[in-house]
C-alpha cells in the first residue's frame, strides 16, 4: 500500500498492487470505479478578493492489469489531442469530470451548459485530466486503490455578479460531478455521480 502525490494535476493515489507471492484477484480488463468522498473547501482570492471553492473528488478503482495511466510522452496516435479531422480526441484525456446542475424547478440535475459534449468542450475550461501510470514498471498485474482528484478552473465558472447567470455556476447553486475513466487499452469505466455540493453558499 503507497500513496503517490502528485501536485501537477493536485491528485494523490493510494494503490495496493498484488505481487506474485500473492493469490492475485481476479478483476475485469475493463477499469470498475466506485464513489467514495467529495470534499469541499471555500477561500477568499487574495487577488481579487472574491470567493471561491476547491473540490477533491475521491473514487475506488479496480483494473484487472493495471494499464490505468497516461505518460507525459502519450501525446500521440490514439492519445493525439486532436484527431484527423481536427475535432478534439476524446482519448486525449483519461480521466472525464463533468458538472451537472440542480434545476430549481423540476429538481433534477442537468448537464452543465459548457459540457453539452464532455469531450469537445473548450479546451482551456475543461475539468478533465490526465491520470499518470499507477504501476511502476509494464507489468500487467491487477490493481486497486483510490484515486483523488482536485478539478481545476472550478472557480473560474462562478457567477461574480448577484445576478443570475445560466452559463455561470451561481451562487447556493446545487452541483454534482459525472465521473469516467480509461484505460490505456481504451476500455471505458462505468459512470459514477458524486454526491451534491453547494457553490459558495
């Protein structure tokens, strides 16, 4: 059992490999992802002066040969960030958070404007990521742990104005967050929701 932090993409790992000395399990080729905690933490800019919030998405995974991660060198062929036609590939990233809203009046939660098509949202406000390789060396071995995930820009969608914005995040506004993964053989997870949280309410 390890942790690995890593402060490029403010994610920490905590992994559990299974060595040959080990009856390994047997879980699935394709990733499996469970919810397991979301923590919010409200904070002034000390720029701007302006509130804002940070979220770390916790999930468990499971992958039957630990294929889960990207190299900084994995930018081309099927994880190119564009593909042939120059639309965006959605195998750029490996790791897909997106923000649902509650509506006010029907109580359901609604896909957030900017992510109509997760993989084809702009570029420079995404909230995905690039999982690093957990296992250490090439080996296929299956793996487990839990995987935190801080999303950047949260903040940068946030309505300033008391004004309702529907293209912004506004204040008291109820959020979750749509979760996927992918492995480096293009298995997708299943789709997890996260529990609600409140925009600097």
């Amino acid at each position: 059992m390890r942790k690995l932090f890593l402060y490029s993409l403010i994610t920490i790992f905590t992994i559990l490999g299974f060595s040959s000395c080990i009856i390994k399990p047997e879980f699935p080729s394709q990733p499996s992802i469970s919810f397991s905690s979301i923590v919010k933490k409200s904070f002034i800019d000390p720029n701007s002066g302006l509130p804002g919030d940070s979220v770390i998405i916790g999930i468990k995974f499971r992958d039957g040969n630990g294929d889960i991660g990207l190299t900084t060198s994995d930018t081309t062929g099927n994880f190119a960030p564009f593909l042939p036609d120059k639309s965006r590939n959605p195998f750029y990233y490996n790791y897909y958070c997106t923000i649902y809203r509650r509506n006010k009046f029907s109580g359901e939660y609604e896909r957030f404007t900017m992510f109509l098509s997760p993989p084809n949202n702009n570029i420079e406000a995404n909230i995905h990521g690039r999982v690093p390789p957990l296992l250490e060396n090439a080996r296929p071995s299956p793996i487990e742990g839990e995987l935190f995930y801080e999303p950047p820009t949260i903040s940068d969608l946030y309505n300033d104005s008391n004004i309702p914005d529907p293209t912004k995040l506004n204040k008291k506004d109820s959020i979750k967050f749509e979760v996927f993964i992918y492995d480096k053989a293009l298995n997708k997870s299943n789709t997890i929701m996260t529990s609600a949280i409140f925009v600097n309410p």
